[in-house]
C-alpha cells in the first residue's frame, strides 16, 4: 500500500472514531474489508490532498543532517566556490537523502 493511501486511511479512520464508530475505522483501516464507494470517494480525496502537486516533493522544515551531508559532499566534490549559482545537482543530492513522511 502506498504511504499517501496507508495516510488517508488513517485520517478517514480517526474521523470515524471521533464520530463514535470504531467498527467503521476499523474496516477502513483493514486494506482487505470492503470500503463502501462514499468511503472510497473520501479516500481519494484525501489521498488526492495530500499528493505534492507534480515537480514538489515533502521535506522536513528542520534540515536533518544526512539531507545536509549529501548537499555538502556533492557542493564539495565539484569544489565550487559558495556563491556558485548552480547547485542543481547539490540540491538533488539532499533531496535524494531527505526522510520518508511517516
């Protein structure tokens, strides 16, 4: 299962339970129950909120270390001054390190 679809999942169950219906978050949260098609509608559009939209991608607000190692190493291997304005491939490296969203 895909992480945006396991999120959605978790986020429609957690309705239900506020809303006093276990029973019904845990059948949303069990991927072999039958979701009925105003749950499954929900879940897409969830799942649809919570897609970057195309060319994004989720990173962490704080820059974690290994996201920070992997700009460094590549900024430093093309032994580049720190006012070079192309750091396209530095970039890429960080976000290549960057965690997965829980």
């Amino acid at each position: 299962m895909k992480d945006i679809e396991k999120r959605a999942r978790e986020l429609l169950a957690i309705g239900y339970e506020k809303d006093g219906l276990p029973g019904r978050a845990a059948q949303i949260r069990d991927r072999s129950a039958y979701v009925e098609q105003p749950d499954r509608r929900a879940l897409q559009a969830i799942s649809l909120a919570l897609t970057p939209p195309e060319g994004y991608v989720l990173v962490p607000v704080e820059l974690p270390v290994e996201m920070e190692i992997a700009f460094m190493e590549a900024w430093v291997s093309k032994r580049r001054c720190i006012d070079d304005p192309d750091m396209q491939d530095a970039w890429d490296a960080a976000l290549a390190a960057r965690p997965e969203v829980p």
